[in-house]
C-alpha cells in the first residue's frame, strides 16, 4: 500500500485486522479521553519557523544508554504484535534494525525474546511486567540476559488494569459463551488475508516469554483475568533493588507522568525514564504524555534520559517532544498499525515517513542536530 504518513496505515490495518484485534490496537481505556488528550495535546503545540540558516546538513543521530542510533525514535512496546501479523514481532525487530533504531519487545509478545533475538539477528530491548511468581520472573530475566538485551524497560503504569469498553464489545474480552465464539470465528472467516497470514500459517500463538506461566485459557477474556491474579500490584519502588541484582543493564522506568515519580525514580538509581500513560489505556483523564513530559523533565535535570510516547503521529510530533526535553521517542500505535497493514515492509516504511518527517522539521526550525533542539524553537 501507499502511506504518505504513518497515520494512512491505520485504516489498512483496520481493514486487514479482525476488528477484535484492530479495536484492542486502536482503543484506549474508560471514555478514551486521555487516547485523544495524547494526539490533540500534540497538535497544540507550535514550533518556530526559522530561516536563512545552511540546513545542507542536518545530523540525527543519537546515542542512548551506551548504543547509538540513527534517530531519536524507537519502537516502543505493544503486546500481541505476533496477532497483527504472522511472528509480527520479528518482522518489526528486522525492520527496526534496518532503520538503526531500538526496539522494545513486549513481555506480552506472541514472539519469545529468543526467537526474535535469533531472528532478527541483533539484540533488542526487553519491556518488563513484575508478576507474583519472582522465582519465573528471575528465571526470564536470566533468558533476557542471555539474549544480550541491552536495556530493560521496566513498566510501571499497570498495577492494575484499566478497562477497556471496546475490548468487551469486539469480543476480544467479551463475556465467555457461544454468542463470542461465534463473533470471534466471523470476524477470522471474513478476514481471510489475517486468517491464512496470522492463524493458519502464524502459529504458535502462545505467548513466547511468559508461556510457562500461564495457566491454559479460553481466548483474552481468560488472559486478562490471568493478568489481574497475577500481576504483582505490591510493587514498589524498593522492588528497583530486586531488579537491578538481576539485571546489569540500564533499567527504565516506563509509566512516569509525575515529576515527584520521577525524582523517586533517579534517586533509587533508575537509568531512565519514559513519560507515558500506555497509551490512554490505562487512568483515563491523566495528562497526555506530551503535557506531562516538560515537568518531568525539569525534575530530572539532564542526570539520566527522558524518552516519551503517547501519541506520537509523525517526525514533527518528535521535533515537538525533543523540544520540551525527550531525547527520544517511543512509537506505539505508529509503528503497529504499519505492521498489521503491510508487515514488516510498512514498519520500514514508516520509520522512514518519520525519519523524513523530522529531518524537515529540523531544517525548517534551523536546526543542523537534533541535539540543539531546546523549548527555544517553540513558538
Ligand atoms: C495494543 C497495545 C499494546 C501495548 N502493550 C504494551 C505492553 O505490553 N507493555 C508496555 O509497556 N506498553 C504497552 N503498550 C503501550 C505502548 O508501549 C505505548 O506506551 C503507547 O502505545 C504509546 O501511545 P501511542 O500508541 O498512542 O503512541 C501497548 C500499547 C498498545 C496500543
């Protein structure tokens, strides 16, 4: 397909998708206003033209916890990837190492961090849920040692799950029965690219990092209870030292909205911190991550790095974020969309819409580095 800018992939992957599946994408939690707040707060936001400056060249490359990248931008975590696409996480992976950009994988992936380590051929980042059971959760963060994953995302915004309305009326967590298991078999048959593509031919549809775990269930209604009995919502942020004697890599704490968190979160050794509010899936009414990010990044003050997601539709929305103190991004949906309508080959093409995107912006604010973008190219 052709995408002009990553939000064309939407309606491809609404098309592509069983509307399950597109909806649990698409959705956020409760009256999705904190979904809308993520985009709308964005497009607030007005940057300052600037010109007669030699943008000949314009340097984008960033280096992040040690490694360093083509771009500020990443892709950020999404559960169920491998349900989008067939081993969608894989195909993201390769695309994110083509494009020289991080990519977080989702304890909640289909793909085991084995599999797309070997896969894609490099190591990726790992996202980190903390679950009761602490004997599985250090027997996994051994697995994701072995795979060499250079950054631990840690996420933090789940204690426990927001509800998401859509979810019930798609069916994908709506109530047990043969009316759901119906809908659910309607939506795969008359979706048969999906069908042949992710059922048939994607298996196995298990989930690759917490398998040994999960007790067998019928479909996500089953799932999303499983996470609610076992997520461990005592966490606190005294769990860091728990983490930090398992894992040696950087640790980042992924959920932060508030700047007293993230003042906490530095002083208990955090690596970094992402502003996020899982993508308005979790407190409904909380502030956008880009209205958060400014304040989170004063409390900071420059001593470990800020990335932020939320709503991010484009390489302007990035210039927008740096701007306020990100010194990177995390796609979500962006990416995922791209991957559901055109597979690995859309998320190649939309980090490139992106990399175009902000290498415009940039020039256009007269910026020669993505380093010197400060709030002084806001208007
Ligand atoms: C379908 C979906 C699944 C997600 N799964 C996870 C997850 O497993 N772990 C996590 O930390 N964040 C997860 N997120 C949140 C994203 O990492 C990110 O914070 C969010 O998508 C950013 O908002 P945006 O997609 O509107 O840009 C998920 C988001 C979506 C849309």
């Amino acid at each position: 397909m052709i995408a002009a800018s990553v939000m064309d992939y939407r309606a491809g992957a609404k098309e592509r998708l069983p509307a399950m599946f597109f909806n649990y994408l698409d959705g956020g939690s409760y009256q999705e206003i904190t979904l809308k707040r993520n985009v709308a707060d964005f497009a607030e936001i007005a940057l300052k033209q600037r010109v007669m400056k030699d943008v000949s060249k314009v340097e984008m490359g960033v280096k992040l916890f040690g490694q360093s990248y083509s771009m500020p931008v990443g892709l950020g975590p999404v559960g169920f990837s491998g349900m989008y696409r067939r081993r969608g996480e894989v195909q993201a992976a390769r695309a994110a190492h083509a494009a020289k950009v991080p990519v977080a994988l989702s304890t909640l992936s289909i793909c085991s961090v084995e599999e797309v380590t070997q896969k894609s051929g490099a190591p990726i980042w790992y996202q980190f849920y903390m679950l009761k059971d602490r004997g599985f959760m250090s027997a996994l963060l051994e697995r994701v040692a072995e795979q060499k994953c250079p950054v631990l995302l840690f996420t933090v915004d789940l204690a426990v799950l927001g509800a998401r309305y859509r979810d019930v009326h798609s069916g994908m967590s709506g109530p047990p029965g043969l009316r759901t298991e119906i809908s659910r078999a309607w939506q795969g048959v008359t979706h048969p690219a999906w069908l042949w593509d992710v059922y048939l031919t994607g298996r196995p549809h298990a989930f690759g990092n917490i398998a040994g775990a999960v007790r067998e269930g019928k479909g996500f209604g089953a799932f999303s209870k499983w996470v609610q009995e076992n997520n461990d919502a005592s966490i606190t942020w005294k769990d860091l030292e728990w983490l930090r004697a398992r894992f040696k890599g950087p640790i980042v704490i992924k959920g932060v909205l508030d700047p007293d968190d993230a003042k906490e979160a530095v002083a208990l050794g955090a690596d970094g911190v992402v502003v996020s509010n899982h993508g308005g899936r979790q407190l409904d009414g909380a502030l956008s991550g880009i209205k958060a990010l400014p304040a989170v990044a004063d409390a900071i003050g420059g001593r470990i790095p800020v990335l932020m997601d939320g709503g991010v539709r484009s390489g302007l929305d990035v210039l927008r974020a740096l701007a306020l103190g990100a010194q990177a991004c995390l796609l979500g949906r962006a990416w995922a969309y791209a991957l559901a309508a055109d597979g690995g080959r859309g998320v190649r093409s939309a980090l490139e819409i992106i990399r175009r995107e902000l290498h415009t912006a940039l020039a256009l604010t007269g910026c020669t580095d993505v380093k010197q973008a400060g709030r002084d190219l806001l208007a």
